[in-house]
C-alpha cells in the first residue's frame, strides 16, 4: 500500500488519536483511510442523480478572518444561480491565547477580545443538482481557515411522500 504524507493542525491531530484510541482503531492510518472513503463516498449516491435537489449549507470559520470571508464571498459569487439565500452571522467568543493575552488574527493581526464574536456562521440555501451542490460545499471546505462546513440535501421531488420503506404495499 503507497504512504501518504499529510500536514494537518495538531488540534486536528490530537483528535484523530483521540477517535482512534477511543473507537479501537489499530493505528492513526485506519482513521484517515475511513475518513477518506467516507468522503469520496459522500456524493456518490446514484439515487441523487438526475434529481433536482435542496440543500443548506452551513459554513464555520474564526471571526475577523477577512481572506476567509472574502473566499467564501468568491465562492458565493460563483455559484449565485443556484444559491437561493443565505445568512451571514457572529457566533461564539472570541478565542484567546492561553497567556491570556488578547488573540491576534493572523491575517490582519487585529486584536481579538472576549467582547468580539469568536465565528463566523453562514448558512446558505440552494437549489440544483448534485454536482453543481457538490462543487460548492468542496469549494467551501477546501479554503483554509474554515473549520466546519456541513450540509443536508432533499430532491425535492420526494417532498411529501414517504420513503419507500414506509409505504404500505
């Protein structure tokens, strides 16, 4: 099996050994493979094909980020067609130091206080098919500096009907 190098924070670090010493895992690389098929495997569901599709997705980054939210702006921009709304929102506190000192953003070395909201929370609503729907939330996860983006989707040609195990035959 080919070895992969992978940089990541060490906070992300520290909980992939923590899920792995939880959940039993024989070392740090079954967590990563998992994570990787779970993700390939995200979009690929071919009962999603063809259909038009809602979907939100919310979006997670640290509060006066401005490369960060001006990304996710771009990104916005691009994809306006099928975005139907969204909302942009201050969420949490502030992150500081463990010096207790005032938290600098590393972009724009502001000073972040406790006073100052600590995220950034956008959430958006879109309409289209599972591509383009794909596309936006890989574009979103992809910009550095985010640190969660999640999303459901619902063809909104099953709106109303029960799934097919609920049906009574």
């Amino acid at each position: 099996m080919p070895v992969v190098s992978v940089s990541m924070p060490a906070e992300l670090l520290e909980r992939l050994d923590a899920v792995a010493d939880d959940h039993d895992y024989t070392a740090r690389s079954e967590v990563v493979r998992e994570s990787a098929r779970t993700l390939l495997s995200e979009f690929d569901d071919d009962r999603l094909e063809d259909r038009r599709l809602a979907s939100t997705v919310t979006v997670l980054y640290e509060f006066a980020n401005q490369s960060v939210e001006r990304r996710v702006t771009d990104i916005r921009h691009e994809h306006e067609t099928a975005i139907i709304s969204n909302d942009h929102s201050h969420v949490g506190t502030a992150r500081t130091r463990d010096d207790g000192d005032d938290a600098a953003d590393p972009v724009t070395k502001a000073t972040i206080t406790d006073s100052q909201p600590g995220f950034c929370l956008d959430v958006f609503v879109l309409e289209g098919d599972l591509e383009e729907i794909s596309q936006f939330v890989g574009q979103l996860r992809a910009v550095e500096g985010v640190d969660t983006v999640d999303y459901s989707l619902v063809p909104l040609d099953a709106v109303g009907q029960l799934p097919e195990t609920q049906r009574s035959t």
